[in-house]
C-alpha cells in the first residue's frame, strides 16, 4: 500500500510539473530542444506531454513528420500527430511531407505514406502520391499506384 501512495504522490506532482511546463512562454523551443535530444528520457517526456497537450503539435511538424519515419521513435510521434491533426493546416503538412522526402527513396515513399494515411492527412497523402507518380524510379511509382489504389477515395 505504501508503494501506491508513493507512486500517486509522484503522478500528482509530475501532473502539476506538466501544467506549470505548459504556462512556459518558451514552451515550443523546450519541447524542440527535447525532441532533438539523444536522452531517451526528454524525448519520452516531450511526447507525453504532447500527448496530453497537443496545441504544439502544428508548430512541430517538421520535426515530428521526421521523428515519425524514425525507427525508434515512429509511434510515439505519430500518435502527438494524430493527437492533432485536426489543428494541422493540410496545406502545411502537404509541404512538410514533401520536404522529407529529399532522399527520394522508395523506403522514405512507403513510411511517409503509412504515417499520413495513419493520421487521415489525405492532402499530404494526395501530395506525396502525386510526387511519387512522378519518380522515375518504378518502385517509387508503384508506391503511388498501391497507395492510390487503396485511399483514392479519401484523396481530395
């Protein structure tokens, strides 16, 4: 019973510590600079706050679009993005997903395409598609066909 209470007291304060971070003028800059951080513990803070407060999400795109086609991080960045999506300019995430794709690899087409159809950015999909389309690397075309197979209706 002991370990409970202790463990409630350290959620209580750790609540209180998101909502005193959350009031921080400088709130964009901290959760950027923990998202770029190596320690696994920022960047897992971070996402957790984003998780509860996602008005930021918009102001991180880039970032977390990035942090999303990443291996260790993919989950957890793409669900800040769903948390708020509906807050997103799509014209803004249409052209934060093309910026990713400068390496132009058809691994870089797929992940990107996953995490947009994940989180219902149909602009951005339609956009990173019609790039794909485009390509003159068959396998980063036949990336547009499948995904224009499958979502073509939710395309606008």
């Amino acid at each position: 019973m002991e370990e409970w209470r202790a463990l409630v007291a350290a959620e209580r304060e750790v609540a209180q510590c998101r909502a005193e971070v959350n009031q921080l003028p400088a709130r964009v800059e901290l959760l950027t600079k923990a998202l770029s951080s190596s320690s696994a513990w920022d960047r897992s803070a971070a996402f957790d706050f984003l998780h509860l407060f996602p008005e930021d999400v918009p102001k991180l795109l880039d970032l977390l679009v990035d942090l999303s086609l990443s291996t260790g991080w993919a989950l957890p960045a793409r669900e800040a993005i769903r948390a708020a999506r509906k807050e997103i300019n799509p014209s803004k995430f249409a052209r934060v997903a093309l910026k990713c794709l400068s390496g132009g690899e058809v691994e870089d087409y797929l992940r990107l395409a996953d995490v947009l159809v994940e989180v219902e950015a149909w602009e951005a999909l339609s956009a990173v598609i019609g790039k794909a389309a485009e390509s003159g690397d068959p396998e980063i075309r036949e990336v547009a066909r499948s995904f224009t197979e499958s979502y073509g209706g939710m395309l606008p």
